[in-house]
C-alpha cells in the first residue's frame, strides 16, 4: 500500500517534469474486493501504476482505460464485474449510454469495483521565436489561455518581452523539452528570420508557423533549402500564420494566429479520439497517441 504523501510526491515528480499521467480512485466496491473505496493509484503514459486500487482483474482494466484517457483526454468510470453478473444484467463490455464503461472480470472474489479515472495532462506549450511586437502579444495572450509559453529571442530583447514560462537566449531549440508537443511561432518580422525559421524547422514541433507574407516565406525557403535544409522540413511551414480574419493589430494577428493553433489542436483530438473508438470496436487494444 502506498501513502498518500508519497503519491502526491509521484504526482508532483510527473508535473514538474511535463508527463502526462492519470489518477485512478475506487468510488465503490461490492462483495469481496480486495481495495475499498478512496483507494488510489497513478498510472503514467508508459501504463506504469504506483498504489493499489486491487489485484490484477481491476489494474488490466483501468490501465487500459487510462490510455484511452491519455490518449482522448476524457475522464470515465469504469466498472469491473464479474462475467456472470453482466450476463445475468444483460450489460456488454465497453462503453455504455450511461457514460460508464463496463470489463468482464474472472476473479475468484467476485466483487465489483467502479473507478474514476482522470487524465492529468501538461498544459500546451507555445514558442515564440522574436521580440516583435506580434511575438509581444502572442506571449502576453498565450499565458491568458493557459499555454506555457516559451519565449526565444535574442539577450538584448529578453528584457522588453511579457513574462513567460521559459526563456531561451537565441533561437537554438535543440535543448527545450516537449518540442515534439509544440506549437511555434516565428515572429521576428524583420530580425533574424533566416536564423529562427531554420531552428524552428530543424525542431520536432508538430505546429510552425511564420509571422510574414507568403512571398516572403517561400524565398526564405528556398535560400534555407539551398544552404542545406532538408525539403520535407521546409514543407513544414505554416505561412501567413494564423487564420484570415481580417486581422491588422499585432494583437489581432497574434489571435488569428492562436486560433489556428486552438483549431489544430481539436483535430488532433478528434482524430484521437476516433482511433481509440476504432481501437475498441477491433480488439479493444489501446492508442498511445498523446495530446497537450
């Protein structure tokens, strides 16, 4: 049995390193069950668990559930029963109009455990390549909407840009975490381009776009294609960023700009979401796809 303290220690050791993990809490039990209600477990994204919500019937079926919650970012309930219970019940494994999603359980016991799993997921991070007063505002509404952001621009202009989470001296990427759950956003208008579109697009962001024209982007493409830049990561690139609203302040742009990234994101979710609804109606194997 694990202490409290000690998983809230887990949990902290997870958010401060930007892991995704999900808590899992027995709400009620019926009959012999091994684990009680207001038993406790953290299961991290790799399906590792730390505490005990009781033998190994319940821990398949809320690992399972937990990456489905990674994976959809949706919480549920999930009942374990035992097989003849259900059948008697009439009551199918998997989701059910209810909102509860039901495992079959062949423990000896046959006790019934309902637990609420709940995806703890790191907060979306946004970087901002300039000083520019659209990079000011992107900063500045990034954190509004509970992005952490990262600001990345040359030591002279750190001082004049809005707090932020994380600040990088230069462009270089190639240290900052979670890149490959980023979006990133070029907006040095005029400073450095050449530098910061290269970094941005050498990096694994899964969003990068440009603050210019598209005439503009495409010659700075091509010289960068021409110094050496792979092709396929020079097709990488948003341009003009964000989406056409008319926008003409640096503050509307920054929110056409965040719009997009919002509108991106949801697909993503989406197109998750279907793979762990496919998932299920095959096998009912898990999807490892994580969202932030």
């Amino acid at each position: 049995m694990v202490a409290s303290d000690d998983l809230i220690d887990v949990m902290a050791e997870l958010k401060g390193k930007q892991q995704s993990f999900a808590i899992a809490t027995i709400v009620r039990t019926q009959n012999a069950t091994s684990a009680k209600a207001g038993a406790k477990a953290v299961v991290t994204a790799d399906g590792a668990m730390v505490g005990w919500i009781g033998g190994g019937c319940t821990q398949g079926a809320v690992r399972r559930a937990a990456q489905q919650a990674l994976a959809d970012g949706r919480a549920r309930l999930v009942s374990v029963r035992p097989s003849d219970a259900m059948e008697a019940e009439g009551i199918a494994p998997g989701p059910s109009a209810e909102g509860v999603e039901y495992h079959r359980s062949v423990c000896p016991s046959g006790g019934t455990v309902e637990v609420f799993v709940e995806p703890m997921l790191p907060r979306r991070t946004l970087v901002v390549c300039g000083a520019s007063p659209v990079a000011h505002a992107l900063t500045d509404l990034g954190r509004h909407m509970a992005f952490a952001v990262t600001t990345a621009a040359l030591p002279e202009d750190q001082e004049s840009l809005p707090a932020a989470d994380r600040r990088v001296e230069g462009f270089d990427l190639s240290g900052e975490p979670r890149m490959e759950d980023s979006y990133l956003v070029v907006a040095t208008q005029g400073k450095r381009d050449r530098e910061a579109l290269r970094a941005a697009l050498l990096s694994p962001a899964r969003f990068i776009a440009f603050v210019g024209s598209r005439r503009k982007a495409e010659k700075l493409k091509a010289e960068l294609v021409d110094a050496g830049l792979p092709a396929e990561a020079a097709g990488r690139l948003r341009s003009p960023a964000g989406l056409d609203i008319g926008a003409v302040t640096p503050e509307e742009i920054a929110l056409s700009i965040l719009a997009e990234i919002v509108q991106e994101r949801r697909k993503h979710v989406r197109e998750a979401r279907g793979q762990v609804e496919e998932s299920r109606e095959r096998d009912g194997s898990t999807v490892a796809t994580q969202i932030v």
